[in-house]
C-alpha cells in the first residue's frame, strides 16, 4: 500500500515535471464570439485563461481572397460555446464564423469575411486573459452614431442603446438547420451572452433553428474597454487601451486629497494593476496615480495630489484615450492639431424627464467634461467659432436655454449650464469626433410630473394650500386671522386658475384643521405640477411690512421668482425678496414648491390692507398670473 502510495505521487510529480514536455496543457475553452459595432472588435471569450500563458501570442492572421477575408486558428481550443455564425448588412464587415475546425489535433477557427474594397492588412489581434480580441478599423460612419463617454448612471453599466442609435448594422442572422421558430428562452440566452460577455453563456448547447433578429431593437451589446497602458505624460497621466473609454463623474477623497475616476465596462491589463506612478518624473510635483480593477468590470484611477480639483480629464478624439491633467499644467496647443467650430447646435426633449443637446463640430474635437454639484461644463480645447446668434435662437426657450457659450483665449470654448445635483448627466461622443451629445435626466420632481402626463388628461393641475385652519388660527391681530385671509385667497386664486382652464386641488377648502403632513401626502397623491401654499406674516415689532416668497429646493426657485415678480407688480407693498427656507411643506413635496407670506399681519396699515377687497384681489391676480406665466414657460 505504501509503494502504491509512492508510486502515484511520483507519478504525479513526473506529470506535473515533465507534462508540457509531452503535452500542450489543458486546451482553451472558447465560450463564445461576439461582434461590437461600436468600435469594430471581435471579441472571443475563453471559460478560464490559458494554462500556458504564451499560449495564445502567436496566432496568425491568414488573408484570402474571392471573398475578401481573413481566418485564424487557436490551437489546442475546444469550442464550449455554441457554433456562430453571423451575417451582417450595411457594414464592412460581411460574416463572422466561428467553428471547431478540428478536433484531434483541437484547434478553432475564426473566419470573418469583408466588403470586396475593404483593407484587411490593418487588422489586429490582441489576447488579453485568455480572450481574443480582433480589431478591425475605424468604421466608415457618419456622426450620428455615439459612444458613451461620460455616464453618471451608476444603476445600469450596460448600454443598452448602442445598437439602437446605429445605422450600421440591421440585421444579424444567426443560421441552422431548421426553420423552427426560436423559442424565447434561447433569445434570452443570446440576449444574455451579448449583454454579458464574460459569463458563461449556456452549458454549451447549440440553437437549431433559425432566427433574424433586428438588433436595433432587441439585441444589446455591451461596449468594452480593454487598458493596456497608463504612463506619466506632460505632468498628467495618459491612460489608453483598446475599445471606447467611458467615464463616471469624478469625485474626491481626504486624507490624503485624492481625485478618483471610475472607468465603468473597462478591464485592465494585469500587469499594469496597482502600480504607483509618478506624475513628475523630473520631480516638479510629488502626485502619483494608480490605477485598479476596482470591480469585476470596473477601472479606477486614483491621482494623489494636494489640489485634487485641479485635475481634469481630456477626451481624445478617437474616443479611446483619457489624458488627465493638472489644468494649471496643460499646455493647448499640443491637444489637437486641428481646428474645429460649432455647426450647429440640436435640442430635443425626449420625455419630460430628458432633454437633450446635440453639439455639432466641423472637425474631430478634444474636449473636456468637469461636472460640479451645480454645474455642468465642457471645454471644447480647439473649437475656435461659433455662431453665437443662431445658437441662441436653436436654445430658445429650451431645456439648454441657459447653455452658454464663451470664447477663451488659448483655451477654446468653454460651455457650461447650471443644473441640480441629483440631475444625471449622461454624454456621448460621435465616432468620427465631429458631435457631442448631453443627455440630462432631470431629479425626482419631473418623474412626478411625467406620472401625471402619462395618467393622459391631467396637464397642468396645481395644488393650492391655505395655510392654517380650524384649531389651528395661524397669527391673529385684532381679531383678525391668518388662516381666514389665507383661505379667501386660496378660493381667489382657484377661482382664477379654473377660469383659464387649470385644475386645481385643495389641501383644505373650508375652515378645518389640515396636518402639514396631510397637507404634504395630499399633493403627493394629486401628482400636481406644482405647490403653491399661502400665508400671512407676523413679527413681534409692529414695523415690518412687505411680501416675501418661499422656496426650499432649488427647482422651486424659477417658480418663487415668477410668482414673486407678479406679486410685486400688482400689490403696493416692501418687496422682501425671494427667501431659501426649510418649510415643511415646501421642503416634503416632490413637485416645484413655494410659500407665499402675502403681507405682515402684525403692521396696522398693512393688515387693514389685507383684508381689503383691493389687496385680496390683486394678490390673487398675482399669484393667478404668476402660477399662469410658469406653466406656460415649462
Ligand atoms: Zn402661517
């Protein structure tokens, strides 16, 4: 038993001494193919890297003619994935096979056949991981196909659009031997493979049917960037790879500063993970960068530096490098060697939510993104002219209507728009550089008001609240109380609204006792476009006197602005401004909301005012006319 013992574990170190002498180690699973139209790469994904790494570095590319192709072998691969076979229209690239050419020795074959003009001798190969990787060329298409570059949608990495945009490609076939209709579980598995690359597809099962699917709209095709390379460059860091970079919004970190860019669907080359460079190496500065695979399919690059903020990423124009830089250090001049003006300008609102704005350039251009809590810039480095008058006018009184354009010396055109926090930003570059598109998803506010438009006939309803009521009497002088005034010129104001054609809603409309969280759920349930609430002020002195107008959410602020404007039109009295305030009611409602103190109780003159018929009719006038002029801008 003993020797038995001994004689198997010298076999065994026998085998694992002398095995690659005899044999070629373990054959590559080949899972499955796809094709990315999007940057033109064949990818091919293998279960597990290859036992042998050098396994895979000398493939050849092998060119025919009559049709125009090319094939190459993976020796020692086994095909676990199903056989493929697609057949592509309106591209340069025909049909894309993959097989088990042999078995015994193993190898698998790729063949992929092109347009009879098309110049295969730029193609390359590349294998990273055990996945191989094809790239074919730039595609020859217009700018109305886009790569996403800039996404803040953490939710969703997977593009899902891609193909949906493109004109390029609108039929894949994926042929066999019968013409049983696909069923959906096999749709799903492809959809999944597409969407999913890297996981194993199915075990291995082949679809025997056959299925034409437009892409454009089912299938989805996840755009991958492959890093092989990061270096110092100018005092910056020059990160490039294989495939369409895409960046998330850059944020901070303290102790010590750092400024992190999350590379979203990238994979980094493994030799080049977790190593500390750095940005100086002449030592003009002491920042470093490192770049990570923080997740599975995400890249991080962390720069270490005392200002943080400084540093800006640069967009190249074939959309497949990101130059991060100190902005005190870049120098323009060497950002492109071409010059580009503004065409023309698009706007489009995709839904009430959505808005988007098309940038059109005359030659590729290099830009930058920089997204703060407020504000959303780019700076177009070697855009030089712009017809500002026609850009104006395309705005209008659009989403972009604050979308402004300046001309820098040296630098270009910087653009830049205020816009909320929580608004998410997505932008996307042409492929051939000559377009930007800017996506906005606006904060939670629209999603309230797109529920009320797809309910259909409700449009534009506004929730009035009479502030106080029943027990609760508000601020009272002689004899007079708030939570009367209140309510008579809520009822004016409703009265005014449903004679042009408004809905109104009420959160009380008699002389009852209304919790403010009452008040808050019932506006929430009316899904309104906005809340308007109405009070009177008080103040222990007997002085002040005027109209102040509430807001608390910043896009509640026009809203303030427009009904303030006409309260102090129609009414002779202190204008006290526009006031940021925390009021639960206009703070806990999801609409555009303001508070209305329509005037000081607590003054003489003006409380004999307020009960007047003259004051209650022009500020209900105002607050009518304000809510009007608002819905109609919108
Ligand atoms: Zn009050």
């Amino acid at each position: 038993m003993k020797r038995i013992f001994f004689l198997i574990t010298l076999f065994i170190i026998f085998i694992q001494t002398f095995l690659p002498v005899f044999a070629e180690g373990e054959p590559l699973k080949i899972m499955s193919l796809h094709y990315d139209d999007s940057s033109s790469i064949v990818y091919l994904t293998s279960k597990e890297p290859p036992s042998d790494p050098k396994a895979l570095s000398d493939i050849k590319i092998v060119k025919l003619s009559n049709p125009n192709r090319i094939y190459f072998d993976i020796e020692n691969a086994v095909l676990i994935g199903e056989k493929k076979q697609l057949i592509f229209e309106k591209s340069n690239v025909k049909e894309i096979r993959l097989a088990q050419f042999e078995t015994n020795p193993d190898i698998v074959r790729v063949v992929i056949t092109f347009e009879e003009d098309f110049d295969t001798s730029k193609i390359k190969l590349f294998s990273i991981d055990g996945n191989i990787i094809v790239q074919i060329s730039k595609p020859q298409i217009g700018n109305d196909y886009f790569n996403t570059i800039y996404d803040e949608n953490t939710v969703n990495p997977i593009y899902s659009n891609i193909v949906a945009n493109s004109q390029f490609i609108q039929k894949v076939t994926i042929p066999a031997s019968s013409q049983v209709k696909i069923p959906a579980s096999v749709m799903d598995d492809i959809q999944r493979a597409f969407e999913n690359s890297t996981l194993p597809n199915t075990d291995g099962k082949t679809y025997d049917s056959t299925v034409s699917v437009d892409i454009s709209s089912k299938l989805k095709l996840r755009t991958k960037y492959f890093i092989d390379q990061y270096l110092p460059k100018d005092g910056g860091l020059l990160v490039s790879g294989l495939g369409q970079i895409t960046t998330a919004k850059m944020f901070y970190l303290k102790e010590p500063n750092r400024t992190v860019i999350d590379l979203p669907n990238a994979y980094l080359e493994k030799d080049i993970r977790n190593k500390e460079i750095n940005l100086c190496p002449d030592g003009s500065c002491k920042d470093t960068a490192k770049i990570g695979q923080f997740e599975y399919n995400k890249a991080r690059i962390v720069i270490t530096s005392d200002k943080p903020d400084k540093y800006m990423p640069i967009y190249s124009q074939d959309g497949q490098s990101l130059f991060v830089i100190d902005s005190d250090k870049l120098d323009h001049t060497q950002l492109a060697n071409n010059i580009s003006n503004i065409n023309k300008v698009f706007v489009r609102k995709i839904d009430s939510r959505t808005n988007e704005l098309i940038l059109s350039f005359s030659s590729p251009v290099v830009h930058s993104i920089l997204r703060t809590d407020n504000s959303l810039n780019f700076f177009l480095f070697n855009v030089k002219s712009y017809n500002e008058m026609d850009i104006i006018k395309t705005l209008g009184n659009s989403y972009y209507k604050q979308f402004t354009l300046s001309l820098l010396p040296k630098i270009g055109v910087r653009a830049a728009m205020p816009i909320n926090k929580d608004d998410i930003v997505k932008v996307e570059q042409s492929l051939d550089s000559k377009a930007l598109k800017i996506t906005i998803i606006r904060t939670q506010q629209q999603t309230k008001t797109e529920k009320v438009l797809k309910k259909g006939a409700i449009k534009d309803k506004v929730v009035l609240d009479a502030g106080h009521g029943g027990s609760d009497y508000g601020a009272i002088r002689e004899g007079i109380n708030e939570k009367d005034i209140t309510l008579d010129i809520t009822q004016r104001v409703e009265s005014i609204l449903r004679s042009k054609g408004y809905k109104t809603a009420l959160t009380r409309k008699k002389d009852t006792y209304v919790s403010l969280e009452d008040r808050v759920t019932f506006s929430e349930e009316e899904t309104p476009e906005i809340f308007v609430s109405i009070h009177v002020n008080s103040a222990v002195s007997e002085s002040p006197s005027g109209i102040e107008t509430h807001y608390y959410h910043d896009y509640s602020k026009d809203l303030a602005k427009v009904v303030h404007k006409h309260l102090m039109k129609e009414v002779d009295t202190n204008d006290r401004g526009l006031v940021k305030s925390k009021f639960y009611v206009i703070n806990h409602t999801t609409v555009p909301a303001i508070l209305c103190e329509i005037g000081f109780i607590s003054n003489d003159k003006e409380r004999n005012e307020l009960v007047s018929e003259k004051r209650k009719k022009a500020t209900a006038k105002a607050i009518a006319e304000g809510i009007i002029e608002y819905l109609k801008d919108k």
